[in-house]
C-alpha cells in the first residue's frame, strides 16, 4: 500500500494542474514498487473522488453515559494502570488486533511515539488474563467528567470486557464516555441499554493504482 499525506501548492500556483500532475506521478511510482492500493485521508472528497479514490473504511463514534456500561461483563483477570510506554507489548497486542481489519497501518516505533503516544496526560493501562498474559489496552484520558478513550484494542473477548469494566469502574469521576470504534463494533448490542448517539463517519479513502 502507498499512502498520499501533506499534498498542497502555494495559492499562487493553484488551479493549474500542479496537485493532478503530483497524484498521477505518486501513482505511477507506486505502481512501480509493486503498491496497488493507494490511501489517503481526503480534505475534500470531490477533489480526490474525480480522480479514482473512494470510500473505503468507516468508523463509529460513541457518546455512552458511563452507567450504561455497568453490565455484566464475566472477566477473568484483571486491568493494570501503567505509567511508562511499553511500546513492544502494546505493539503486540495491536498486531493481532489489526488483523481482524481491512485498512489497519504496521506501526514502527517512530509511529508511536510521534502519532499515538503524543499527549503526556493521557493514561494508559494493560489488560491481564489470569495467567497474567496481555490481551488489551486502553489509552485515554479524563476530563471535564468526560472519558475520552484514544484507542482501545483487544485480542480477546476477556480482554475487551476487562477493559469495558475498567472504564465503567470511572463512574465515580465521568458522566459520559466518548470514543471512536471499528464501524462494524457490536458494543452496543451488548448494553442492556444502547440509547445514545452513534454515528458512523468517513474515514480513509483508497484506490486501485
């Protein structure tokens, strides 16, 4: 895959063909590399859609009064606030997530530390089995009684109930939990009560170089 990011002209060289003349170019050299799939993030989606991308993926935005989270969630374990980055755990945790997904980017470490791990007051924890192995993360924040959750990725079952526990158990210091999920999560479905918004909102676009 080739991903397009950053195209821009001056104003003064704008509507002249130049951004066309650079898309035609990036998709020529993909091609030559063997990258049949190309992905962006549109700021406009006409401007890219006229020439060959369309939608591709979608996510769901959540907004869940945290009582609506008190369920049963049956876990088995136990969820662990860290307060260093451990990037290789988290690295292969998110591995075996990205893996159910069509779209999911590989991360090198330079990825996560300048596009994931960027705010310092965001909290990370691990989610544990009872044979102490990894099988979730959350990284988030609390703020404003809102729980903004910055990503949540599980391998497991267990490990996505221990982490839906972990952030019903904030129900002491948040009204709402706002977070941004696959478009085909069935959280909802497993609420006794899944009256809230969601919606579901472009994400990337791809074409076939």
């Amino acid at each position: 895959m080739g991903g397009l990011s950053s195209i821009a002209t001056w104003p003064e060289y704008r509507r002249q063909g130049i951004a066309k003349k650079l898309l035609f170019y990036s998709l020529q050299e993909m091609k030559k590399m063997g990258q049949t799939i190309s992905f962006l993030h549109p700021f406009h989606v006409g401007f890219y859609r006229k020439y060959g991308w369309e939608l591709g993926f979608m996510n769901q935005k959540l907004t869940i009064p945290i009582g609506n989270l008190t369920y049963q969630w049956s876990t088995k374990g136990k969820v662990r606030r860290t307060f260093k980055s451990n990037i290789d755990l988290m690295q292969a945790i998110y591995v075996k997530f990205a893996q159910k997904y069509n779209g999911m980017l590989f991360r090198d470490k330079k990825w996560w530390e300048q596009r994931v791990l960027t705010d310092g007051e965001a909290q990370i924890a691990i989610a544990y089995n009872d044979n102490d192995t990894a099988e979730g993360y959350i990284i988030y924040t609390v703020k404003d009684e809102i729980v903004n959750v910055r990503e949540i990725v599980y391998h497991s079952l267990n490990g996505r109930n221990l982490l839906y526990e972990f952030i019903s158990n904030h129900d002491s210091m948040a009204k709402k939990v706002k977070m941004t999920v696959p478009e085909n999560d069935l959280l909802p479905y497993h609420l006794d009560d899944p009256y809230f918004p969601q919606a579901l909102e472009p994400f990337f676009y791809g074409e076939d170089s």
